[in-house]
C-alpha cells in the first residue's frame, strides 16, 4: 500500500461513521492526515475515537450545520486541507411513477445540496491558502442511472456537474476537485435498497463482485495528496468495469 505523506494536513471526512468515508478515514489517518468526520451518525463519536480523531454532528443538507461544523473544526484542529465529501443516502427503489416525493427531496437535499455546502464552505479557506484537494463522493448511478432509483441516480449525476465546474473555478490555485464514481459496496446503505436492486447492481459489474471499500480509499489517498498536482474537475471510475464512458 502506498502511503502519502499528509503530516500535518486536515482532513475533514462526511459520512465517516460507516463503509467508504470510514474506509477513507483510516487510510488518510494512516498517512498521518488529522482526521475530522462531520456526521449525524449517532456512532460517529464512537468510532472516531478509535482512530483518534474529532467526531462533530453534522447534517450535510443544513448549511447552518456546516458553517458550525467547519468553524468547530478550525478552532480545534485546523484549517481544512482536505475534503472528502462521503455522505450519502440511497433511498428507495420504486419507479418514477410512484416515487415518493419527500424521499426524491431528503436524497437530493442530503447527495447533491450537501456537497454544494460542504464545498462551497471550505473553498474560501482553500483559495486564501493557495491549498486544498477535495473529493466527492458520486455513484456510476450517476452516469448510467439505474432504474427504480431516479432520486439516488440524478442526484449523483448533480454531484458529477458540480465537481466539475468546482475543477474549472478553483484550477488558477493550487487546488484539486475531483470525484469518484463507485460501483455498489456491501454497506450499511444496502440497508436502504430492495435484494431484487442490489441483485441488478451486482449483475452490471464485469469483475462479478462489489467494490472493497478499501478499493475506494486508496484511490481517494491519491486525489487529496499533494502528488495530485495536475488533475482536477475529473471523474474517477471505481465501477469495476462498468463503466461505458
């Protein structure tokens, strides 16, 4: 396993409580990285603590939060170096037709909304700086849309266009915005999904089998470490040959 050098950056890590933000955790931790996770998972503090890092409750969907959170988090660790932008829902599985509008809502606010607020509150600091590398969390739902999932696959595909224009703005600094695009993990968000969908997910993958978070991780390891000195606004695929662009 390669192993970046991130002593003495902060990295602030949503969704970090559970599957690829914890998996991401504790691949930055071990590259030295000063870890935060915002989450509104109530075992956030409880798993933080065993990779020595600062747990702060955080609803990504909530700008106010977010403002909170990242004040917090600059009082007590630092100034952000690092973003990674994991929190996400899935939602559930029904077609367009008969899909619950308050669930289309929580799923956009929570995927795309809470990556808008979460990047668009570090990157002042970052620019001031000349410094900073986040990454984004999207889905190859998000490219191909998967059926049964319309919130889940537009709301990725939102994800997809923002890092994009947030590459383009922030490319004059020293600041890298990227995003991966994962195929299914067995994670706590397979909760969320019906055994016909996750059944579906696993049938489009050409390496017959799911993503390893750890997978995710050592990829995302690279996009925020200062050796991603070039790339930016690019899509990154973690679909295990899924993909078709």
């Amino acid at each position: 396993m390669n192993t970046y050098d991130l002593s003495g950056k902060t990295a602030v890590i949503t969704g970090a409580a559970q599957g690829i933000g914890l998996a991401t955790a504790e691949r930055l931790a071990a590259s030295g990285a000063k870890i935060v996770s915002w989450d509104i998972n109530p075992k956030n503090q409880e798993v933080m603590a065993r990779l020595d890092a600062r747990a702060i409750a955080c609803d990504i969907s909530d700008m106010g939060s977010v403002k909170e959170a990242l004040e917090k988090t600059e009082l007590t660790t630092g100034p952000v170096d690092i973003l990674v932008n994991s929190a996400g829902i899935a939602g559930p599985n029904h077609p367009i037709t008969d899909y619950p509008d308050e669930d289309w809502a929580q799923i956009v606010n929570v995927n795309l909304t809470g990556t808008y607020n979460t990047n668009k509150a570090v990157l002042p600091a970052m620019r001031e700086r000349g410094y900073g590398r986040i990454a984004n969390i999207a889905s190859i739902a998000g490219k191909e849309g998967n059926p049964n999932a319309c919130a889940y696959s537009a709301s990725k595909a939102g994800v997809i266009g923002f890092t994009k224009t947030a590459g383009k703005e922030n490319a004059d600094k020293d600041i890298a915005v990227n995003c991966v695009t994962p195929a299914a993990a067995r994670t706590p968000i397979f909760d969320q999904m019906s055994e016909e969908h996750i059944n579906y997910m696993l049938s489009k993958i050409p390496r017959e089998r799911f993503l390893e978070v750890e997978e995710a991780a050592n990829m995302i390891a690279w996009l925020v470490s200062a050796e991603n000195s070039f790339t930016t606004g690019a899509v990154f695929d973690l679909s295990g040959g899924r993909a078709t662009y």
